[in-house]
C-alpha cells in the first residue's frame, strides 16, 4: 500500500509538472510574440518618422511647388532590419474629393456648404450616376455631418435611421473614415465600391488642395468636380496629359489651356487648385520575427515645411 501511494503520488506530481511547464512555455511563447509585435510596431513607427524626413526635404528642394520628379509618389521602398523588412509607400493624397468639404464651420456648428455639395455631385455625375441619385446621396452625405436636425431635400436625419431594423443616429460630425459612408443611407456596397477610388476623409471641412502637379490620368475626375462638371473627363485627361515634364510653374498656365475654355472655375476652384500637395497617405507594412504589423498614416506638409501625423491606424487603408 505505501508503495502503491508512492507511485500514485508521483503520478500525480509528474502530471502538475508537465501542466506548469506547459504554462511556463506558453507563457514564453506569447512574451516573446507580444515582444516582436511591439518592435514591429516600433519599426512602422519609424517608417512614418523617415517619411516625415523625406516631405521636408521634398519641401526644401522647391518650396513653392510639389512635382512627380525622383518618382517618390507611390514608389515602394524596402528597408532591411535586424530578423525582419520594412516596406514603405508614400503618396501623394491631394487627388481625393475631401468628403468633410460638404459642409463648413467647425465643432457643434457645421452646415451645408453648397460649393462642396455641387462638387460632389459633380464627381458622382462623371461617375455615370443618375442625376437625382447624385442629388439624393449629396444630400444625405451633407445631412449625416451637419449639426442641425433638419433633412435636406432628398437627404436623411435621425429619424430616417431611427426607424431602421437596428436604430441608430447620424454622426452630426466630420467623417473620420470614409468606411464610415456605409452607414449613411443610399450608399450600399456597389456605391461604395464605385466612390472610394476617388474620395477621402480629411480631418478638416476644408477643400482638398488639388495638386495639379501631381494629378496623373485616372485623377481626371477630380478636375472634372473641381470645376463642378463644365467640362466631361476626357478634357480633364487631355489638359493633365499637356502637363510638361518638370510641372508647371503657374496656375495660370494650366488655366490657359484650350481644353479647359469650358471650365470657367470660380474663385473658389482657383484657390483650391494648387502647385504644392499638402496631405500625403503613408503605407508600411513591417515583418519582425512571426510577427507582421500593417500601418497606414496621413501626413501633413504645412507652408513652413513641417511634417507632421494627422491620423493614423493599424489596419490598411481600405
């Protein structure tokens, strides 16, 4: 019987010692890659502070104007690290309707903005939707950010999602994300789908800076809402292509060009139109050991050629 107790004993203290060393080297295991995600994380970080580096010395190689020249704009760069790659994109993120620029003022007092509503749709004109679909997701676009509760002619305010299957509220605030817009009635995922190549979320109700510098031929769009649809994409294709191979140099010589005599823009167009990006879209990808980090940053160029992050997240820009 003791013997009998003995070897049960042992049994039993071999068993709770295989179980803490299975806890011990789980324990390990999990330290050791919550060790390597953060390093990685450590290694985009530092992607997003040389990116900086490089817009100021973008900045500092021509003040007045940001061209294509070195071919930065979407170029891929791969940085070997200790057990691991970075690999960045940097972007320029001018040519994008700014989604925020459908309304104007600032907190808990934004209203409609009519120019960036007739540029919206605009851009939703050129993208062969039905004029009064255009007219009806404008509206709805300007009705879920605006701070008031009165719906817009064919837009929607809290009661319209209110009465949906799973209530909820209009933001009543700037998109953060333009993921946000399949929240917001009409824009189903074929609308969605058809819209992002083309818009942004910018932190800010301001027009988007349009780059005319860096437009290349699937950004005519853009230029075609910028001067609210005078004239069709093929003369915004044509006017971007007789860009010369340094950029311009004025606004004015852009302007003068015989395919934008129908263009007309106003006052507004012409101070939105530029020569120098402000935003630029950051993409890095970081592998460290078993571990991979994905980062995607907006970055801001300011007049004093300061770089700074206005956003950023740990997931891919859709």
């Amino acid at each position: 019987m003791a013997l009998l107790t003995v070897l049960l004993l042992v049994a039993v203290m071999s068993v709770l010692l295989v179980a803490v060393l299975d806890d011990i080297r789980f324990g390990q295991r999990r330290a050791g890659n919550a060790q390597a995600q953060a390093q990685a994380q450590w290694y985009a970080l530092g992607a997003e502070a040389l990116a900086q580096a490089q817009l100021r010395q973008l900045w500092r190689r021509d003040r007045q104007r940001t061209t294509l020249e070195g071919g930065w704009n979407g170029r891929a760069v791969a940085f070997p690290v200790e057990e691991g790659l970075i690999e960045a994109r940097v972007a320029d993120h001018t040519a994008c309707f700014n989604l925020n620029s459908v309304v104007e003022g600032a907190g808990e007092m934004l209203q409609r903005r009519e120019p960036g509503i007739r540029q919206f749709r605009a851009l939703m004109l050129a993208l062969d939707f039905p004029p009064r679909r255009a007219t009806a997701l404008a509206d709805a676009l300007a009705d879920w950010i605006d701070s008031d509760a009165v719906a817009a002619a064919a837009g929607a305010e809290d009661p319209a999602y209110l009465a949906s299957a799973a209530p909820y509220r209009s933001a009543g605030t700037l998109l953060a994300e333009v993921s946000e817009l399949r929240a917001i009635r009409g824009f189903d995922a074929e609308t969605y789908a058809r819209l992002r190549p083309h818009v942004c979320a910018l932190p800010t109700p301001a027009p988007t800076p349009v780059n005319l510098n860096t437009l290349g031929p699937g950004d005519a769009l853009q230029l075609v809402a910028l001067v609210e649809g005078r004239i069709g994409p093929d003369a915004a294709r044509a006017a971007i292509a007789a860009r010369p191979p340094g950029g311009w140099r004025e606004l004015a010589e852009f302007w003068g060009r015989p395919e934008l005599a129908q263009a007309r823009p106003d006052d507004a167009a012409l101070q939105q139109a530029s020569l120098r990006s402000r935003y630029f879209a950051l993409q890095a990808q970081v592998r460290h050991l078993d571990a991979e980090v994905v980062m995607s940053s907006l970055l801001e160029l300011d007049d004093a050629g300061h770089a700074r992050t206005l956003a950023r997240r740990w997931t891919p820009d859709e």
